[in-house]
C-alpha cells in the first residue's frame, strides 16, 4: 500500500490575467531552458473498485490504493512488457507504490451508483514519464534500456502520405496512412517492449507538439535524424518508408512496400535492414490492414531479435571520435599508424575522414570517450612511432606521431 495519502483534486479557476501571466512565465522559463525530450501524454485511468468498508470508515483510501495498483502495474506493463514486470513486481511494489504521488496526476471517486454504496467509481490521470522514472528507481528499469525513434513514412494507395514529426494536429481525425501507422506503431511497440526496449510515443499530440520546428520538415537527411535521436536521447532509429500502391487497372491488387532500417544514433552505424513486398488481393484499407497485420508482427520480432544481439554484444555503447594525427608521416607510416591505431582495444572501427600533408583525420567508433581514448592510447605500444597527447576534449582527440623510434 502507498505511504502517501492521496486526496481528490479539485479544478479552480483562476483569473483571465493571473492565467495569462502564468502562461508567459512559463514560455519564458522553456525558452531559457527548453525541452530535453518531448514529454508522453497523460493517461486517463477509469476503474470500479469494491470497497471492504464503509467510505466513512476508510473504505475510499482503501479502493485509492487497490485503483492506484492495478493502474500502475498495467501502465507498466505496456511500457515493459507482463513478463518482465511479473517477475519482479512483488519485489519493487511497495518501493514503486511508495513514490505514486509523484505520477498520480489527479485521482477522484465517487459512487457509481447511489443503490450500491460499497462500490467505488475511481477516476486518475497518470503520467508515463514521471512513473518511467520511479521504474528506474525501483530497478525495474536499468540503465540499459534502449530507447528507439521511429522515423519512417507512409503513403496510401490514394496518393496521400503521412509523417508524424511533420503533424501538428491534434489526432482528432485520422488518414488512411496515419491509420496504417498508428497500427504499426502498436505492433511495433508490442514486439520491442518484451527486449527491454522503449519505443518513444510518437502517436501522441502532445509528443508531437513538443517538438522543435528545425525537426517538422517532411524530409530530413541523416545528419539531422541523428540530431533529432540526439535530441531526444534515442539510442536507435527505426528508418524507412511503408508505400501502399494504386491498385492496377485490370485488377484490384495492390502491393505493400516495406523498406525499413534499424541505426545507432549517434555513430549513424546500421545495425539491420529489411525489405518486404506483400501483394494485395483486394482494394481498399482493410485489406492491405490485414496483410499489414500478417505480416509486420513477423518483421518486427526479427528487428527486435537484431538489437537484443547488438546490445549484447556492445554494439549500442560507441561513440565517435575524431583523431587527428599530426606530424608529417609519410603514406606507407600513415598505413602502418592507422593498423597500430585500429588494434587499440577501445577502437571498434577506424576510417580516414581528412588527408593533408602535415594531418589525417580518422574518425572511429570508440566504447568510450575521447578522454578516455586519450588514456588508452597513451597506455598502448607503438612499435617505430612516439606517440603523443596533445589534447582531448569532447568527441575530439589530436595526436603528435613522429616516425622512426619505439613508443
């Protein structure tokens, strides 16, 4: 049972100005600070609980607590899955339960029905982002979690496409193609949420809104994903495109093109790809809603099997770096520097970025940072080079190398 008591809230009305200066207050206070992610949207939770005692007698704290439990577990497993929470749920309830007050938006009971006074209607909002964090505490969350950001497009038969980071509307009315991605949103959330994997909300308006205007244009280049996953501290983009075909004119069959890539954020590196072409039989949403439905399920329990592998094996943890070598080697020196570099155990991959006469620019995938790079390299042996430091800051690392003597 939660340790703190929660009390019905009340709507109040405050006065037009007094609501105005709030407001300004608080559009100054994000533009100084600005969002670091965009927050999820609140979940209304409605539930009827059966009241042991009279209300007079404790019997609404009582269907609180038991309304607050079930909500919170189910929350919680959409976000994580019912297997992974039902083996630790016992165990981290009562930290979890705890802390409900600070996600617990609003809570209110009333009796559903005056002729049944032990029955409770209970009402709540509740907040995804702030509950995420007390899972984390709890331990229900670890620090390996990956957090994806699906980036891909869909297009109707119709000749209309949707692009959720570029829909400012309030969901209100629904497209064809953003029927067809709110669906693969849920399917692909439903395959990742059993790897510990959290697929960022990209369904909801409030998600949307909270969005920079630099990341709403319809067609963005790789350098900007990788900021936009950045700015949302995404580990992994889900890229690509879902096309759905007219129909041909001697028949009603349609074709679903799928054209999807699964990348590290922040070193652009791919981790997968797939392709799937499904033929239609028919014309219209429902039947390619269907093939949609066969087939997506399949695709994605494959990508989620690709990024449990490479978050096993590290795959998610690099960072790049950029090594500038200075000191005027020649190209058969450069060679042979680079193959010592490449063999330094903090450096997963290596290529050259720059050449000039006196500086190469390598830009590596490193499992840790450029300070820490620097550490490494200078506790690495060089055979025929001497090897030195001469700065590290960020992801940047510059490097003194003179050939012709053991370092």
């Amino acid at each position: 049972m939660p340790n703190g008591r929660h009390r019905e809230t009340k709507n109040r009305r405050l006065p037009a100005i007094s609501l105005n200066i709030w407001v300004m207050k608080f559009i100054v206070i994000l533009a100084l600070f600005g969002f670091q992610t965009a927050a999820r949207e609140l979940k209304d939770v409605s539930l009827q609980i059966q009241m042991s005692k009279k209300i007079g007698e404790g019997g609404k704290q009582e269907a609180f607590d038991e309304a607050i439990e079930t909500a919170t577990r189910s929350l919680a497993e959409d976000m994580l899955g019912a297997e992974k929470v039902a083996k630790t749920w016992e165990q981290s309830k009562p930290k979890i339960l705890k802390n409900s007050t600070k996600y617990v938006v609003f809570i209110k009971g009333s009796l559903s029905d005056p002729k049944v006074p032990d029955r409770l209607q209970v009402q709540m909002r509740l907040s995804p982002d702030a509950l995420e964090s007390v899972l984390r505490d709890a331990g229900l969350i670890g620090s390996e979690t990956v957090r994806v950001l699906p980036l891909v497009q869909f297009s109707d038969s119709g000749g209309s496409k949707y692009i959720w980071w570029a829909d400012i509307s309030d969901g209100r009315s629904t497209s064809v193609a953003q029927g067809y991605f709110k669906i693969f949103f849920k399917q692909l959330n439903a395959q990742f949420k059993g790897k510990n994997v959290f697929v960022l909300e990209a369904t909801s308006p409030s998600f949307r809104m909270g969005l920079p205007a630099s990341y709403r244009m319809e067609s963005l280049r790789k350098e900007d994903q990788m900021l936009f996953g950045q700015y949302l501290k995404a580990d992994v983009i889900l890229s690509g495109r879902v096309d759905v075909s007219k129909p041909r004119a001697d028949t009603s069959e349609q074709k679903i093109d799928l054209s999807l890539q699964l990348w590290q954020t922040k070193t652009g590196r791919t981790l997968v790809e797939t392709a799937r072409s499904v033929t239609v039989n028919a014309d219209g949403p429902k039947a390619v809603q269907a093939a949609l439905d066969q087939t997506q399920p399949q695709l994605f329990a494959e990508l989620a099997g690709k990024l449990a592998e490479a978050v096993g094996g590290g795959g998610l943890n690099l960072s790049i770096v950029k090594i500038s070598v200075e000191g005027g080697l020649s190209p058969k020196q450069l060679t042979e520097f680079r193959k010592l570099l490449a063999s330094v155990r903090e450096i997963r991959s290596i290529r050259e970025r720059l050449i000039e006469p006196t500086r190469t620019i390598f830009e590596s995938e490193s499992t840790v940072n450029a300070s820490d790079l620097a550490k490494a390299i200078e506790r690495s042996r060089f055979p025929q080079f001497k090897v030195d430091v001469a700065s590290s800051q960020d992801d940047r690392l510059v490097l003194v190398v003179k050939g012709g003597s053991s370092g």
